[in-house]
C-alpha cells in the first residue's frame, strides 16, 4: 500500500490547532473514547457516558439534550497514528481523531483554540450545540 505525497506547502503557519490549550491555569482529567465505533475530534466537547458505562473515565460525544457535559478533548501530539501490521492495529489517531476505548486529556476549565460553526469571536464562551 502506498502513501500519498504532499506536493505543496503552505508558508504561513496555523495560529493554533483545534483542541490547543492556551498558556494559563486550567483543570485537566484523563477520559477514555467510550464511543462504540466513533473516533472524537480534538476540541469535541465530551459527555459523561450513559448506561453501560465499564468505567468512570467512559465519554462520549454529546448526542441529546439531557447528556451532561465533562470537557473538551485537547490536543496532544503524543499520539500515533493508527496502521494495521501482522501484529494488528497500533497506534491511537484516525482521520478523525481519538480511536475507540483510547485514553486521553480531556479540559475542565480553561482557555482552549475550538472550530467555530456559526458566527463568533475569540474569547467567546463556548456553546455546544447537538444535531
């Protein structure tokens, strides 16, 4: 199987990256991907996970009203991304982010860089919508 090339490049570097703590006090626990088969994005907000829970670190992503919010996962480059050998698959990250069942950061409290869907402004409060 080969990998792709990258054949262009920009020069002007990101300002931050989704899920980017900013410098400053913050609260942080670790969280483990409890979605079934869902990857979480850096800078997803993250709920506690509902019934059938196998532990008290267990999130998932947001998906009613009623479900209560435990944080913002955060950007770490402390993870591989996923590849399959003779050994099986390693590694943490997917395309779209944090794999099933891994560990990770997730924020509290805090200033942190999140994608803005509809108008806002830096320093805005966040506002988690459910679709």
């Amino acid at each position: 199987m080969g990998m792709s090339l990258q054949s262009s490049y920009s020069e002007t570097p990101a300002v931050a990256f989704p899920g980017q703590l900013l410098a400053g006090p913050s609260l942080k626990e670790v969280a483990k991907n409890g979605e079934p088969t869902a990857s979480i994005p850096f800078a997803t907000p993250v709920a506690y996970k509902p019934a059938g829970a196998t532990s008290d670190m267990d999130v998932t992503i947001p998906a009613n009203a009623t479900d209560r919010l435990k944080g913002i996962a955060f950007r770490s480059d402390g993870f591989e991304r996923a590849w399959t050998d003779n050994a099986g698959t390693q590694g943490a990250l997917d395309a779209n982010g944090i794999l099933p069942g891994i560990l990770f950061d997730l924020a509290r409290q805090g200033e942190m860089f999140v994608l803005c869907h509809t108008g806002c402004a830096p320093g805005d409060r966040l506002f988690v919508s459910f679709s």
